[in-house]
C-alpha cells in the first residue's frame, strides 16, 4: 500500500511538472519576436517617473530596476511578465487543489497555462501577469484564513492585497476585495467581524494611494477611449477567457457552448455533493459578482470595461470550468468528443495568435491590437533620410514606440493634428506644445522635407480621422514625391 500511494504521488508530481513545462514553452516561444508597442514604451517611461505618476507604482518601479540590471531588449523587458503567468498557472493549480481536488486543480492549471489570453500578456512588458498573480494569491490566503484561522494566513491576506492595489492600473482589484467581504456575508457570516478589522487595515495602507487613485478615476470619468459596454460585451469577455482575442466569431461561439456545459456541470456537482457547494460558490462570487459590477458601473456611470482588466477574475473561472469538466467526464461516452472539440479550440486559438492572426472583429479586441514591426520603417528612412528633414507623426501608436529606439537618425520629430481634431484617447481636443504641432503651422525645413508617418492603432491600411485630416492639409500645400506603406503603416515624404 505504501508504495501504491508513492506511485500516485510520483505521477501527481510529473502531471504538475509537466504541465509547468508547457506553459513555459508556451510563454518562451517567441517572447521577443515583437517590436515594442505604445503601451509597452509607455511602461519604460511611467518606470522613469513611477513615484510621480498617477498609475500605482510597484510594477513600474519593479521594471526600473530590472531594466537596470537586464537591459531593455525585447526579451529582457517581457521576461518578468512570463514569470509572473507561469508562477499564476502554479497558483490557479493551487487554489483548485485546496478548494476541491489535485485533479481540478490540474485541469484549472492547464486552461490558464494554454490560455492564449494569458499568454498574450506574459508576453507583454505590461502589469497584467503580475495583477492575476497577485489576486489568486489574495484570494488564497483568504479562503486560507476561512478555513484555517492562523494569524499568518490574516497576515498574507493583508500583504497581498495591499500589493495588489499597489499594482493594479484599472484598479478592479477594488470590485474584488469587495467579492472578499460579500462571500464572507453570506458564507461565513460570524466571522465577519475580524475580516472588517483586515480590510480597515487594508485601507489604511492603501491611503497613500488614495489621492493618485481619486486623480486617475475623475480624469478618466471626464474623457477616455474605453467605448460604452452593451449586454453582448459580458459574452465576448467570457470568449476571450476562453480563447483569447484571435479566432473566428465561429469558434467563440462554439465555446460559449462548453463554457454553459462546464459550469453547469459544476453546479450540478456541488447540489448532489454538499462538501462543494461552498467552494463553488466562493469561487461563483469571484468570478461573476466583480465583472457584472464592473459592468453596471460602465452602464450607469462611465466606461470603464475592459477584457485584460477583467482577467483578474479570470483564474476563478477556471477553477469552476476544471470543476464542470470533471463531472462531465465520468461518462466515457462523451469523454472523448469533449476531450477532441475542446482541446482543438484550444489549439486553434494558440495557433492564431503566434501567427499574428486575429479575425475577431474589434469589439472583441477592445483597445488591443497586432504589434507593428518598426525596423522595416527604420531602415527605410534612415537610407533615405536628408541632414535637414523632418519627421512628423500622426499617430501615437508609431510615435512613442519609434521615438524609444531612437534609431532614426533625425532629432526633429512631431506629433501633427489637424484643426480642431480630437486626442482620442482622452476625448479632448489636441494642445499645441513643443513637439505637438498644428499641422497647419508646420513648415518644411529649407533644402529639406517632411517625412509623414500614418496609421491607425490596428495592423492594417487604415487611416485615423487625424491622420486623414493631416494629410488631407498637406497634399493641398505640398508636393507629395513619396508613398509607401510597410507592415500596415503609410510612409509619405513631402518637400516644397
């Protein structure tokens, strides 16, 4: 008998393993394939400044001091975020082990580990990774000190929640604090005095915080791109859990279907077994009480949802489709269709995004995009490039990231906007500033031209009504002797 159980431990122990393993191969593939996109830079430039900025600093602090030691190459700057989803596949394991078994916790493990969407932010120099890791392990020592009441667990509960409010720059760690204490009311209500002494201790700590936190929700309640949500965004979050944001609308909506099954399987295993109704209920309150809050907030008051937000609460998700899939798996008569299906729209939403596919249309990509490629671009003007041309512009999806590399050799480069164009951004009307320029002040430098850099955010043709508008202003008052467009991206060269 002893050896028996060492032998189920020794394949728990290469299940795990291996499964850590391929979520490892997963992140590493291609980590730095990718050229740098705006929020990335924006990243770098918010770490120069983190203890100034309105955005909570321990991510942009962390990534100064990485930089420092690692360099600033594609890779090195990704890196933290690959360890930080391959460490949240380890705790979504966890959390579905403590809560129901060693195997739910596996299968929990394994959806976020093949999660494309997970694995589009371990590849991204961005705080996303680090917010998920810092939520499971919130929620842990949470559910920890429910069950196990040992002042290490009250203790880890507060430090991770403080890290993640320190860390979180949608600040939807707030609605899941908030699931915290609305899971305690109902399913552990005597104990409710305690966790109101923990989370008074949890906003005292976050009060250094508090003024940033009120700047960044009144400047975003007055004017952001994050567009207005409709009851359809609530199902289009449950598919990009599911499969990221780079499939066809058909595959999504096949799984929305076994996302319906699995959790009513779920829900159908804790009414006939009591033992799961709490932890299936814990876990239910996690995941849909925060986004429908989320939600009615973005309905009511302002815009504020927003799908890599919204994946701090996706690990609990996980947790209660592992749980589904047990339950239908005990009928070998299905096992093997569901098993083939769902692991072939797994794979097809893996495949589609590390070939830089994405076929959604965009409310389904809200506000994400295919990253450009700008060395093309580079050495493209840098052979052609005059001593006394210019670089203009109108986009800032090329303007921050080509700035960062520096490797134009031109110092003068501007931002161009036409009269009355609004920042689209903030959904206010354009400043004049140093390098911000009316286009309609702009004067191409003797014996010299003006280089026009254009694009909208998505990889593709298209033009934003800035840009059209720029450009519109320029073929009416110069002679236009260049036209190109590489990767998505209009290149126009304009001289007197």
């Amino acid at each position: 008998m002893p050896e028996f159980k060492q032998k189920i431990a020794d394949k728990k122990i290469w299940a795990l393993f291996v499964l850590l393993l391929a979520a490892l191969a997963l992140r590493l593939y291609k980590l730095g394939s990718n050229d740098l996109w705006y929020d990335e830079v924006l990243s770098i430039l918010i770490g120069q400044k983190f203890c100034s900025s309105w955005n909570p600093p321990l991510y942009f602090m962390f990534l100064h001091y990485w930089i420092k030691i690692f360099g600033a190459s594609e890779f090195a700057l990704r890196f933290p975020s690959l360890i930080f989803s391959l460490l949240s596949v380890y705790a979504c394991f966890i959390t579905g082990k403590r809560l129901y078994s060693f195997s739910t916790g596996i299968l929990a493990g394994a959806l976020m580990g093949f999660s494309s969407l997970q694995i589009w932010y371990a590849q991204e120099a961005r705080p996303y990774s680090l917010i998920v890791l810092l939520g499971i392990a919130s929620t842990y020592f949470f559910w920890q000190s429910l069950v196990s009441r040992k002042n290490k667990n009250f203790i880890l509960y507060v430090l991770f929640s403080v890290l993640l409010l320190y860390c979180d720059i949608t600040y939807f760690s707030l609605f899941l604090i908030s699931a915290h204490a609305l899971s305690l009311l109902i399913l552990y209500r005597k104990r409710f005095r305690i966790f109101a002494i923990l989370l008074c201790a949890i906003g005292l700590l976050f009060l250094p915080q508090a003024v940033k936190f009120a700047h960044k929700l009144f400047y975003v309640k007055n004017g952001f791109w994050i567009p207005h949500v409709s009851a359809g965004s609530l199902l289009i979050t449950i598919e990009n859990f599911n499969l990221g944001y780079n499939v066809w609308p058909l595959a999504y909506k096949l799984s929305l279907f076994f996302s319906v099954l699995f959790l009513s399987g779920s829900f159908l295993s804790a009414t006939r077994n009591r033992a799961w109704a709490i932890p299936t209920a814990f876990m239910s309150i996690l995941c849909f009480v925060p986004i429908l809050s989320v939600f009615f907030v973005s309905k009511i008051f302002f815009p504020l949802y927003l799908d890599r937000g919204l994946m701090l609460f996706s690990p609990y998700y996980y947790v209660l489709l592992a749980f589904g899939i047990k339950y239908f798996f005990q009928a070998k008569g299905i096992r093997v269709i569901i098993f083939f299906v769902f692991m072939y729209l797994v794979a097809l939403g893996l495949i589609c995004y590390f070939n830089n596919c994405m076929f959604s249309p965009v409310e389904h990509h809200t506000g994400v995009h295919l990253k450009k490629l700008f060395g093309n671009i580079i050495k493209f003007i840098n052979d052609r490039l005059g001593p006394y041309d210019a670089i203009a512009h109108t986009n800032y999806t090329t303007l921050i990231p080509l700035s960062y590399y520096g490797q134009i050799n031109c110092r003068n480069q501007y931002f161009l906007f036409a009269p009355g164009a609004v920042d689209t951004n903030w959904n206010r009307p354009f400043r004049q500033a140093e390098k911000q320029l009316d286009v309609t002040s702009i004067r191409i430098p003797a014996n010299g031209a003006l280089w026009v850099i254009a694009c909208d955010w998505p990889r593709d043709l298209s033009l934003d009504v800035n840009s059209i508008n720029v450009l519109a202003e320029l073929f009416g008052k110069h002679k236009k002797d260049l036209n190109v467009q590489i990767d998505g991206i209009w290149i126009f060269r304009f001289k007197e």
